[in-house]
C-alpha cells in the first residue's frame, strides 16, 4: 500500500512522462495529445453485449494511453489523475445531449457513477483508481460550467475472477450479478443524468453489469422507465425518456480498443 511519503515524494521530485518516459515532466504535450487530443467517440465492442448502454471514449487504446492508464493504476502515479479526469470528462460532455453540453441544466446534474474495483485489488493499490479519476472529471465538468458529482453506489457482492485471460463470453458470464447498488443509493441517483464511468473498456462486460444493477436498483426504487442510450437508437431513446419520465443510462470512459471506434466499421 502506498505511504504518505510516497505520495509527497511524487509532488515534489522530478517526474517523468507517463505515457513515453521522457524526464521531468508528468505528461508531455505528445502523450496529452494521445490522451485528450481528439474529439470523443462512440465506440461499440464486437460483438456488443445486450444492455450495454451507448458508451464515448476519449482516445484509442495505444501505447501512450496504455501506458498513462497503468502508471496510474498500477505504480499509484497519482499526478497524472487530472489529466485523465480531463480526458474522461470529455467524454462524458460528448454523450451529453446538445442542451447539456454547454453548461445547460436540461435532465439535471450529471452524475457520475464509477465502476467499482475488486476490494483486495484497492487494498493492493493503495487507491481507487476509477473513483479517483472520476472525481477529477466532475471537477472539470463543473469548471467547464456542466453540474456534476459523484455518486459511487456501486460494489461487488461476490467475488470475480480475474478477467485478463477470459474472452468475451467467459467476462459476461464472470460478472454477470456481480454488482449491487448500495442500500439506499438509488435514491441517490434521482434528478440527474447518469452515465457510467470506468478508465477502458474491451468487451463491455463491466459496463454492461453495471448497467444491469443500475437498472434494476431504479426499478426497485419505482422510477417508471429506464431507458438505454443504445446502438444508433439514442434520440428515440432521449425521446421516450423525455415522455415516460424515464431515466437513460449513458457510458463513458478514457480509452478503448481502435477497431471499437465507430468511424473505422466498414
């Protein structure tokens, strides 16, 4: 686990780029590029999960961006959160609609709500990455004049297995009702505009659980309708929410695969 030391010590010595290595900087101008430089994207995994809510992504999944993602994860590089949480919010603004994008309060504050790590992998981090990330970007959105908090009422309920050596089918079955939202967190989530937030995304099986606890717990909670942002059926979606009183469900998250960002489908 990380000490405080260890955490001052990252403030006050001399960095080195997170992304390429290059001395004394905490993120150069090219891997910040890689990082945020582009406009965020749909992106569908293939073969796409049923539930999965339509998620943005702020990058490719590349060395730079790989890289920066498990510096921070992994060796608890927690100077290179801001940028992250900058490079989420983007995402999140580009799912918002149009109204909301600009700072417009249409549908409420956007809450964020991260998808939880494994307890034994945040005791063995020393942090939370998502959450933490998450934080950064509700405080860029609200800088960005975007009303925005987190609302981290997701948590595991059993045991996963580790999810790097599973494909596709073998991960949804792994998570499938992995996740509950916390006693009393659905209330939580009313008068808002939810989208679900992780660092990347691969075959969609976390988002998807996530979406499917999310759902449920509204359910429970009386909400009328759910409504998932889903495929290319999103203003329809927006539509039906906007006339039951419906809840959608939106995604972002800071890098995916290259072959899941839509403009590359042939």
């Amino acid at each position: 686990m990380r000490g405080w030391w260890q955490d001052l010590t990252d403030l006050v010595l001399p960095a080195e780029c997170g992304g390429c290595g290059r001395p004394r900087t905490v993120l150069c101008q090219e891997c910040r590029a890689a990082l945020s430089g582009a406009v965020p994207r749909r992106v569908r995994p293939v073969p796409e999960p049923p539930g999965l809510p339509a998620v943005r992504a702020a990058a490719p999944y590349g060395d730079e961006v790989r890289a920066v993602l498990l510096a921070h994860k992994e060796r608890g590089a927690l100077t290179l959160t801001g940028a992250l949480g900058a490079a989420l919010a983007g995402a999140v603004r580009a799912g918002l609609p149009a109204a909301g994008r600009t700072g417009g309060r249409a549908g409420g504050p956007v809450l964020l709500v991260p998808v939880p790590s494994a307890r034994r992998a945040v005791r063995a981090r020393g942090h939370d990455p998502v959450r933490r990330i998450a934080l950064a970007a509700a405080g860029e959105l609200r800088r960005g004049g975007t009303p925005a908090r987190v609302v981290a009422v997701l948590r595991q309920r059993r045991a996963v297995a580790d999810q790097s050596g599973l494909d596709w089918r073998r991960r949804l079955d792994n998570l499938a009702g992995a996740l509950e939202v916390t006693a009393g967190g659905a209330r939580l989530l009313g008068g808002g505009r939810l989208v679900l937030v992780d660092d990347l995304i691969t075959t969609g099986a976390s988002l998807t659980e996530a979406a499917r606890a999310v759902r449920e717990a509204l359910v429970r909670d009386g909400r009328r309708t759910v409504v998932y942002a889903h495929a290319t059926r999103e203003e329809m979606g927006e539509r039906m929410a906007g006339s039951t009183g419906g809840t959608v469900i939106r995604a972002a998250v800071i890098a995916a695969p290259p072959d899941s960002f839509e403009k590359n489908r042939n």
